[in-house]
C-alpha cells in the first residue's frame, strides 16, 4: 500500500520529490524514486507485504520494465508458482514483483489474473511506453493529467497539481455532478483537464497517443438466473465470504476490522473467526448520551463478546467545526457524504494500534441492505394504484405539515417517494439518490451558473441500469450502486479517510468474484419481499447476536441533522451567509435560505443538500481562494 506518482516527458527533477512530499501520508514507511531521460516513477511506502525488500519502484530481472503500485494482491502466492516454472526469476517475496513478471508474461491481459485492489504503472524503457492499470471496483485511485506532450499521474490530485501548468479550471461537468449526487464522476475531476483511469480499465502510453481499455465490468444478467434453494444459497454466501476474508487476512503487520454494529461488518467478523484462532481486533464509534438513536455500539459489543475480539471504541462529539477542514482537505475534490467524518474519527483509532483493517463496505449494493432497495418494489405496486387516490397521498401530506412538529414524522424521502410516481424507471430511482434534482438546481443555481450545467448528468446511472435483468428493476437499482455510487462514494471515502491516517481498508465484499457470484442470483433470492439482506441474515443466522440480525439498516451515519440545528449552527451561518453566498455567484442567496429556514425550523429536513452547499463552500476556500478570490460573479 503506498503513493504512486511519475510522469511521461519532460518535466525538472525536482517535481518528484514535490509530488511524493504530497503523498507521504500514504506511506510513511519509505520512498523511492526512478528517473531516467523522458520518465519518472516514484512511491510513498505503507510496509505491509515483505518488509525487507519491498520497495519500490522495482524492476525486472534485466531493468527493462519499472513498476510503481498501490494496492494488494490477494491471490499473489498463488500466480508466483507458474511464473517460476516460466523461467521468472524473483528477488523478493512481494506481490508487487508478481505483477511485474504477469506483465512480462501476458502483457496487459495480466490484470485478468489479479484479485485485489490496484493501481500501477509500469514503464517500459525499451519500447517508450507507459502501460497503467485500475482494480475492477476502483478500490484504489488514479489520476492523470495529459497535455503538451506531458503525461503526469498520481494517487492524489494534490499531487499533480504540484506541477506548474496543472490548472484549476473548474470542470462544470464535474461540479454538476457533484450537486447532483455529491461526488465527482468516475471518469473526471473537479478540475478541468484532470481524469481519472476509472475502475475496471487500462491504459497505454505511447508516442504520446493514451489509449485506454475497459478490461471488466459488471456481468450481464445470466438468461435463466439461477433457482438456488435457499438454505444452498446462504451456504454458498457463508462459504464465499468466509473466502474473501481469508484472502485479505494476508499481512506481515496487524490487522483489525471496522466494526459498526450492523450486519456486514459483524459478517465479516464472523467469517474472520472462522478462519483464525488469532487475536481479533475490532473497533467502533458511537455518538455519545446526546444521539442515542444514532449509536450502534451495543449491537457492536454484542459482536464483539461473541467472538471475543480485543474491542476498542471512540465517540464522537458534534465539535467537528475543526475537524470540518482537514476533511475536506484529504480529498482535494468536493465530497459532500457526511459519513468521512465518521470514518476518519475511526480510522484515526484504528491507526494507533494496526496498519489494515477489514470493512464491510460493499455489503449494502452486493446483498440488497439499502431501503431504497424495497422502495423499488413498492413503488411498482405504488404506481398501479389509481391516478386519483394516488393524488390524495400528497395532499394528506401537504395538510399534516403545515404543522412544523408534524413534518418531522415524514421523512424527505416519504416526499420523494409519492412525488416520484409517475416517474419511470430509472429516473425514479435515481430521484431518490441525489441531492438536488434538476428542478431543485433551476431553484437554487444562478443564471450564471445554470448556463454551465449541460447534458445529462445521470448518464453512468442510466447506462448500468440499461444491463439490468429484465422484469425486476431491483436488479437495475443494484447496479446503479455497483456502477456508482459504491467507486465513487464509499470507496473514495474508505481510501482518503483511511490513508489519511497511513491506514489500509480492505473489503472483502468487494471482492469481484463476491460481486460476480451475487449478480447472478435472482433480486428475489437477496431480499425477500420488502425485507432487506434477507439472504446475508439467513447465511449468518447461527452465529451472529439476534439484536444484530434483527437490528434494521442504519448506516455509518453522524446526526448532522440536529447538529445542524445546534453546535454546527455557527459553520452554517459562517460558509452559507448571504453575502458570501451572493459574492460566489454560483447560488441564488435566497433559495440558499430558505433551505436554511425550513431545516432550522423543522418544516423539513435538508441536512445533506446543507452539507454540500458548505463543503462546497469550504473546499472553495482552501483550493481557490488561496490562490486569490474566486467567484462566478
């Protein structure tokens, strides 16, 4: 696990160290460099496989070909064997060489045989050229920058921008996308001119022509899914995350496991006992007194006595008003999921006591756990109730919440759910995903501003639902979130968060052949009727506390809500003041108040469109006012 960083052309020698000086919080444990004329490798090194005589960049036997990497090869002892038998000569125990000699072997076909998560480069002197590489999921990230004849690419967009003629352009395509749905899309970046290699791709340099290819992506629905018997069906689960966790057990360091409470990571627990009598080490994050209904730590040491692990907990107060900027500073775009303040409190305790830790990130989109999942289906039985009585529905809503106390039982979603009716498939379901919808952006984006916000910016969402199986758009809804929300949310979130603290989270259920193997079954088979993880539950049934199997989806979730209403009050008033609001240019200063009014007072609850306009805000601060004021205006 490291940094990688480098470049294809001419840049002055001094950028690398500039580039990996970013990078160090990703490996604290060493550095390398190569350069050579026209070429430049470099690695921040987080010591995990083979201590001794891992470092990078390596090189083959004969120093034709230099490799950089970020990642872990699970299956590495595995491939080493036929590559010694091809005559491969190794000189050392790492995973990192493996790719090295898969390469020399198979060329770019040698990602078809890694399980894990990667990103690599690797430089072939001999023939000019620069050959980079993505893990199917896009567990570990890429960016790159191309002009001029300049390739640039590295783990972090910091890094790159430490180069002179990297600007900072905004990419309204981006920044669309990032209202829409909270993050930047897999394929670009906030700022105009730096991509990203997305998840399941390769790309080559040569002659200064990049090429990429899309080496894997989610299968297509199998023509007759299979019928599984569903006692067989949980086995089969037990069994293959029983695998995954083995395979991510790998480490010459200690290892422990994110522990929320809830089913995916109790899971993964389970299935880590199974496969080792060792020391287990879990931590979780509660809420305090102040938020119970917000804390999963009981249902987190139930786990945890039942399998005795060596527990740890943090609590987490609502004093992130300072912790707010170095949030959102780790991820150089603007990323507006509130969960990263949650998951850097827990990674920073983690850190102190090992160097990896397991997740059960990926549970959610593999097994059927969101409700928006059941929301599917009963807003299929929704629409086939009479236009007419389906209209009273809103009306009954828009009577109870003219008392402010009374709309605080109907969750936004319950709106968004009867205002989405008559909407088809999938623009339903992706309604329920974003933030602000494109009637919400006419009401809230200045003219100036709505004439960059062009094209259709749910088209990957559209594209993955369009392979779903016919009949049962929960299956569409499954891939959105594979395709999506699950690289370009929760996996950027686990990487920056934990790499801010020198800290490597692997996933066991984002292990493709995990991924692969669920996508096959039936929708029906994961989640029974409007009942979620019905299937994970079922698999687990034996072994888990009941509290956690009954226990229903609550998420890593902080109470931004309240706190919006309380202690963060003061942020709010200070990122989304009026004046600064009108001075950006970008919002309509009274459409940005009446947001505010209406979560203040209760008549409806707007924390995650709030938290996007203030991280927004506040990422406009540190990446472009400090390089002189910034506004639309």
């Amino acid at each position: 696990m490291c940094g990688i960083a480098g470049w294809v052309g001419s840049s002055p020698p001094d950028l690398l160290p500039a580039m990996l000086h970013e990078l160090k919080h990703r490996g604290p444990d060493g550095e390398g460099t190569h350069l050579e004329p026209g070429a430049a490798l470099g690695m921040t090194r987080l010591a995990i496989i083979d201590l001794v005589t891992g470092q990078q960049p390596m090189a083959n036997e004969d120093g034709s070909l230099w490799i950089v990497f970020n990642g872990e090869i699970y299956n590495y002892r595995e491939l080493r064997p036929p590559l010694e038998a091809r005559g491969h000569r190794f000189a050392t125990k790492s995973d990192t060489e493996v790719i090295l000699h898969a390469f020399e072997e198979d060329g770019a076909a040698c990602v078809d045989r890694l399980r894990g998560m990667f990103a690599f480069a690797i430089w072939d002197g001999r023939r000019r050229r620069l050959f980079v590489a993505r893990d199917r999921l896009g567990k570990k990230p890429l960016y790159y920058w191309h002009r001029h004849g300049l390739f640039l690419f590295a783990s972090e967009l910091k890094a790159l921008l430490r180069h002179p003629a990297v600007g900072r352009e905004l990419d309204w395509e981006a920044f669309h996308h990032y209202l829409a749905f909270g993050y930047t899309p897999s394929a670009r970046s906030i700022f105009e001119g730096v991509a990203k290699l997305p998840p399941g791709h390769t790309a080559v340099l040569e002659a200064g022509v990049l090429r990429l290819h899309r080496y894997w992506e989610l299968p297509s629905p199998p023509e007759a899914p299979a019928r599984v018997p569903p006692a067989e069906a949980a086995r089969r689960v037990r069994e293959e995350l029983r695998e995954a966790v083995r395979l991510r057990l790998e480490s010459d360091v200690p290892l422990g496991v994110f522990l929320s409470g809830g089913i995916d990571s109790s899971a993964v627990v389970a299935s880590m006992r199974e496969v080792t009598s060792g020391r287990i080490r879990t931590f979780s994050i509660g809420f305090g007194p102040r938020t119970p209904s917000y804390d999963e730590l009981p249902y987190a040491r139930a786990v945890a006595a039942r399998f005795a692990t060596e527990h740890h907990e943090a609590v987490l107060e609502p004093d992130i008003v300072d912790l707010a900027p170095a949030v959102v500073a780790q991820f150089d775009e603007p990323f507006a999921d509130s969960s990263a303040i949650p998951t850097w409190v827990v990674a920073q305790a983690t850190a102190a006591s090992v160097k990896v830790a397991l997740s059960g990130i990926g549970g959610d989109e593999t097994f059927a756990g969101y409700p928006r999942y059941a929301g599917v289906r009963l807003s299929e039985l929704w629409r086939r109730v009479p236009g007419p009585l389906r209209a009273l529905a809103p009306r009954a809503l828009a009577s109870l919440t003219r008392d402010s106390a009374a709309s605080r039982n109907w969750p936004d979603r319950v709106r968004r759910f009867l205002a989405g009716a008559d909407v088809p498939l999938p623009d339903r379901y992706i309604a329920w995903t974003r933030f602000f919808g494109d009637d919400a952006l006419r009401e809230l984006v200045t003219p100036a501003l709505a004439a960059h916000l062009v094209g259709d910016v749910a088209a990957g969402q559209r594209a993955a639902f369009a392979r779903a199986e016919a009949g049962d758009p929960r299956d569409g809804a499954f891939r959105i979130d594979l395709a999506t929300y699950l690289p370009d949310d929760l996996l950027v979130l686990a990487d920056r968060m934990a790499m801010a603290h020198s800290l490597e989270v692997r996933a066991p259920f984002c292990d493709h052949r995990l991924v692969e193997w669920s996508l096959g079954l039936p929708p029906g088979a994961k989640m029974r009727g409007l009942a979620t993880k019905t299937l994970l539950r079922r698999a687990f049934a034996d072994v888990l506390p009941a509290p956690v199997l009954a226990h229903g989806k609550q998420g890593f979730m902080i109470p931004l809500g309240p706190w919006l209403r309380g202690a963060l009050g003061p942020l709010v008033d200070d990122l989304l003041a009026p004046e600064r609001v009108r001075a950006r240019g970008l919002f309509d200063p009274g459409a940005v108040e009446r947001l505010r009014r209406e979560h203040a007072h209760g008549a409806r609850g707007h924390a995650d469109r709030l938290w996007s306009l203030m991280v927004a805000e506040l990422w406009m601060r540190q990446h472009l006012d400090a390089h002189g004021p910034w506004s639309l205006a």
